[in-house]
C-alpha cells in the first residue's frame, strides 16, 4: 500500500502571506495530483503533475513534482481568504493502476482577512 | 459542475440494512472510482471500474460491493450497515484507467443510527 504524507496538517496564516504545503511519499508515483475540497462538496482537480522535476503554474499557485516522483510542493503567493480549504494530494501508481488513486489526509488551511 | 452525478444526497437508514449509491461519470469518461471519506480516515479507496471491468481494488470491506454497468454508471452496494459506515461517499470519473486527475461527484452523505 502507498502512502502520502502531508505537511502541515492544520495551517492557518493572514491574507497576503505566502505558504507552502508538502505532499511526501517512499513510493513512485506515475502521476500526482492535487485537489482542492470544501467542507460538504467533492474534492475539485486544481493540477496534474506528471515529469519528475515538473512546476506546473496556476495564478497564485505554484506546484512542482519531486525529480523522483515522490513528493510534491504546493506554494501560495499572496494567500486570500478564498483560498482556505483542505488541499489533498494523490498519487497514481506506477504499477499500472493497481492501487488506484492515493490521497493524503491533506492540509487544512485557514487564511483569515 | 464536475460533471458526476450522485445520488442520493444523504442517506440515513439502520444498522443491519443494504443501501445502494448510485454515480453517473462525466461523459465519455471510462473510469469510475468510489472513496470513503470519514474525519478520522480522510479519501480511502474502495475500489476502481474501467469500462466495466473492475481495474483496482482498495480498502473495501466485503459487505460492500459495487459494479459498472454498460452505460458506464455505476453503484456502490452496502450491506449490513454499521454505526462505523457512517461516512461521505464520492465517487469520481476519469477519462483513462489512471494517470490523468479524477472528477468527483458532490457526494453521497451516509448515516447508519
């Protein structure tokens, strides 16, 4: 069974500050993605990594897949209160799919105005 | 939107009882996924179906069971009910058998009493 372990569980900092999340594991992943998710809705795709060493941008968000694709970062410019949420990663397998999607048990983040 | 729909919503029945959740993928995706999501546990993984043929299986206990069918929704089948099945369930399609981001469904919010 592969395991995701992210870092911090709880984070909560002011409007405008900058953050980064952790996203860490001893297996190899084919692909990673993190997630997004609200409380009471599903989790909602934010980015696919998939080439180790690979920095993917979204507006503020900056993620970027370990050169060994076994680990993530999730870097926040300038955090605004619409970003607070749980942020999930997951990872694809390389075995062939064989375990699914992975996810951790995510990072709960809090920007207070 | 994500394009998956669930149903039900919420769901509360007794311990002992079957209930069955019912997803619809997004169109023209193959892969339909069922997760688990309690507080304590966060995503587990119950089990994976690709054009109908099941592809991966995770945590699933063996009271529950599921299936694709040919029009590529799917249902998540869960038997003798326990107060610890009390969870939200997602459920969450993708286009390829994985590798590419999921797409998940709002949920189905399930309470044994």
């Amino acid at each position: 069974t592969q395991l995701l372990e992210q870092s911090p569980q709880f984070l909560s900092i002011q409007e405008g500050e900058n953050l980064t999340v952790y996203c860490n594991s001893s297996s190899v992943f084919s692909s990673l993605q993190w997630y997004r998710q609200e409380p009471g809705e599903g989790p909602v795709l934010l980015v696919t990594v998939v080439t180790g060493g690979e920095v993917k941008k979204l507006k503020r968000l900056t993620f970027q897949f370990g050169d060994a694709r076994k680990d993530s970062s999730l870097h926040i410019t300038a955090a605004q209160p619409g970003d607070t949420g749980l942020y999930l990663c997951a990872g694809a397998d390389s075995g062939g799919g064989a375990d699914g999607l992975t996810f951790g048990k995510g990072t709960h983040l809090i920007i207070q105005p | 939107d994500s394009g998956v729909t669930q149903t039900p919503k919420h769901l509360i029945t007794a311990t002992g009882q079957r209930v069955t959740l019912r997803c619809s993928p997004r169109s023209g995706d193959l892969s339909v996924y069922w997760y688990q999501q309690s507080l304590d546990q966060g995503l587990q993984f119950l089990i994976q179906y690709y054009n109908g043929e099941e592809r991966a299986k995770g945590n699933i206990l063996e009271r529950f069971s599921a299936q694709q069918f040919p029009d590529l929704h799917s249902e998540l089948n869960l038997s003798s009910l326990e107060l610890g099945d009390s969870a939200l369930y997602f459920c969450a399609s993708s286009a390829t058998a994985g590798g590419t981001g999921a797409f998940f469904g709002q949920g189905t919010r399930l309470t044994v009493v």
